[in-house]
C-alpha cells in the first residue's frame, strides 16, 4: 500500500513557509544574490575578479556564492549589484494581509 503523503500550498516565500523571520527580507536578498551570481558565472569571472569588480575581498565572495547571506545587508547587495551593471528597482504594492492596523482610542 502506498503511503499517502500530505501536501500543503506554499505562501510564495519558502522563507515565510519555514518560519525564518523577517522573510521578505530574506527573499529579497535571495534573489540579489542570485542574479549577482549568475551574472559572476555568465562573465566567467574568478572570485577574485568578482571581488575587485564587488569592491570586497575573495573570501567575502565566495560567502554570497555559497548563500551565506546573513554576512550582508540588504543595502550591501543592491551596492554589489550596481557594480556588477545592474539596476535595482524597489516596488511596492498593497498587501494581501495588511500589518498596519489604527486604533481610536475609547471616548
């Protein structure tokens, strides 16, 4: 008998679904780093080479290659993608489960 295996739908951010905090911080230097990455990889760069281009030494470089991203800010890595020829666009739009709540005090 095949034993049945429970699915749940993800939030859209494995961060969130995991419980880590502050996950759409941690999303959004994800996918910094892997667009930094993938651009050192498709230019064929050595760490190094990243590194002077980065403006931080090799061994700082091979942290972002390996994901340790809690060694870098968010505003670090929008830094890192500016040199690497990118340009960062910020967009906002209305939640689905707003966070901001007023209240009136009591008459």
């Amino acid at each position: 008998m095949a034993k049945r295996v429970r699915i749940e739908k993800g939030s859209g951010n494995v961060f969130a679904d995991i419980g880590l905090p502050n996950p759409e911080e941690a999303l959004a230097k994800a996918e910094i780093a892997r667009q930094i990455n993938r651009c050192i990889a498709d230019r064929r760069l050595s760490q190094a080479e990243a590194g002077a281009i980065l403006g931080i030494p090799q061994p700082r470089v091979s942290d972002l290659a390996c994901g340790r991203l809690h060694k870098f800010s968010l505003e670090k890595l929008i830094d890192f993608a500016k040199r690497a020829g990118h340009d960062v666009e910020i967009r906002m739009k209305p939640s689905r489960q707003p966070r901001l709540t007023v209240r009136t005090p009591a008459a």
